[in-house]
C-alpha cells in the first residue's frame, strides 16, 4: 500500500497556494459570480413581491406564498432552478481553470474569465454525479427510517406543516414531528461523509483528465481516507482562527473608522479607515476562498503522486 499524504504538508501547500495564486482565483470567479448573482438576483427581484410578503408575514402554505409571486409557482420554480443550473456552469467554468492551473500550471491570462469546454462540463458533471449519490444515500436512510417508525417517508414535512399553523410550538412536538426526518439523518451522515471524503478528487480529476472516473477516484483514495479527512479538519480549523481573528479585529477596525467618519475632525480619516478595512477584509475572504478550493486539488495531486 502506498505511503499516507502528509496532513500538515498538505494544508501548507494549500495555504502557499492561497497565499500566491489568489489574484488567478479573482480573475477566474469574479464574472461567473456577478453573472450569477445578477441572474438569480434579477429573477427573484422581478417574480416576488418582497414588500407585500413582508408586510404579510410568515407563510405557512404554498397557497400564501404564490400570492407574492408574479407567476405559477410551478413556472417560478422552474426559472429558478434554470437560473442556478446556469449559474452552476458558470461556477465550473470557474473551478475547472482554477484546478487545472495548482495542477498543471495552465493559467488562463485575461481579465474577463467565462469558460464552458470540456473541463468546465466535466466538472459540473463530477458535482452532479456527487449530489446524486448523496440523495440515493439519502433516499435509502429515509426509507430506513419509515420502516423502523412505520410513518411514511415525507410524513415528517406534513405533520410540521401543519404545526406551522399554531401559534405556539413546543420543542417536544416539533422534535416528535420530525422524528422520521431526523432519525434518516442519523442513517445518512456516516455514509454520506464517507462518501464525501472519498470522492473529494472526483472534481479535480473530471477537470484535468479527459473523462469523469467515479470509481477511479475512490479507488485513488483508498488507503488514504484517515489522512485527507485530518487534512480537510485542519484547514478548517485554520480558516476558522484566521476568520474569527482577523475577521473580527477587521471589523472593530471598520466599525471605528465609520463612527470616526460621523465626527466633523476626523471625518475624512475615519472614511479612509474604514474603507481600508473593508479591503483588507475582503481582500481576506478572497485568499480564505482561494485556500478552501486549493485543498482538493493539492490533495488529488498528493495522490496522483503516490
């Protein structure tokens, strides 16, 4: 069997890597995000009401919700999920260039970055390919758990819809409502994150080879689960302490520098202060982004190495 990656090595690569390459990862993920965000901003902007469902209230049944939407929520849901599954490929475009370049080092030049080849399809082929095993895994503990509580499988939706309706709601009912849900939960997430660990090269190999291998890629993480999951645990924990560190002095720094701006002395410093926080704080959220990308691929290359 073949030698385990090393956990810290591979999260310092990671961190290495985010550290150089998060101007490609901007120039990569800027246009796919704005188009994105502009798609599926516009059509929910354009199809809800927003001020007459908030003057509303909560809503309880699909009937009260279809009277804010400008269209047949059938026909809505389908614009929305046309809108996601675009700004998915999008995505992919995306993530493909990003891999290929920590991978092989092809690095895309331009600053306008849209791409929909065989890369970028792969990709969204390899996440689809993950989503749908997740919900058969899913699908299975479900059925599980209907024939351990005898309740049929969607009994737990319609018993909380119904307490939707009541004005108090105890814990204990709810829990109770929900007791088939949350026990294929309990079914579910040990396979499901198995699964998840195993397949974390799927992506990065649909991008840089020529085919999407779902069985080469658990075949390539076999003998090596332990270690990508301390590796993915790890870098978690670090994004984190940087996160809640940086990302909240950032904050305390901006939060000083808008109420410096409020004062007629120090009113240009205070503009100056606090727009340089929210550089540096987005400036940080971007390499935190690029670290959390970079991890698959160094982790598929560590393997393809081995």
């Amino acid at each position: 069997m073949s030698s385990r990656i090393r956990v810290r090595s591979v999260v310092g690569e990671a961190f290495r890597i985010g550290a150089e390459r998060w101007p490609a990862f901007l120039r990569f993920f800027w246009l796919p995000t704005l188009l994105s965000a502009l798609l599926i901003g516009g059509l929910m902007w354009g199809m809800i009401d927003f001020r007459s469902a908030e003057a509303a209230g909560p809503v309880a049944t699909l009937e009260e919700l279809q009277q804010f939407i400008r269209a047949p929520l059938p026909a809505f849901a389908a614009l929305l999920a046309l809108a996601y599954l675009i700004a998915f490929i999008l995505q992919s475009g995306g993530l493909a260039s990003f891999f290929r370049l920590v991978v092989l080092g092809e690095n895309r030049r331009g600053l306008f970055q849209l791409r929909a080849d065989g890369a970028a399809r792969r990709v969204l082929w390899s996440f689809a390919i993950i989503v749908v095993i997740e919900t058969l895994v899913f699908a299975l503990a479900l059925a599980a758990a209907s024939a351990v509580t005898g309740e049929a499988p969607l009994a737990s939706f319609e018993r909380v819809a119904a307490l939707t309706g009541r004005d108090q709601v105890t814990t204990g009912e709810l829990f109770a409502a929900m007791k088939p849900f949350l026990m294929a939960v309990a079914f579910a997430i040990v396979p499901t994150i198995y699964l998840r660990i195993a397949l974390v090269p799927l992506p990065v190999a649909a991008a840089v080879e020529e085919r999407v291998r779902l069985f080469g890629a658990l075949g390539m993480t076999f003998g090596h689960w332990w270690s990508i999951l301390f590796s993915l645990i790890l870098c978690i924990l670090a994004i984190d302490g940087i996160v809640i560190g940086a990302g909240i002095g950032l904050l305390i720094v901006q939060a000083v520098g808008a109420m410096l701006a409020t004062q007629s002395d120090f009113g240009a410093a205070g503009a100056i202060i606090a727009a340089v926080a929210c550089v540096v704080l987005i400036g940080l959220y971007l390499f935190v982004a690029t670290v959390a990308f970079a991890m698959p691929a160094v982790i598929y290359r560590r393997l393809k190495a081995q």
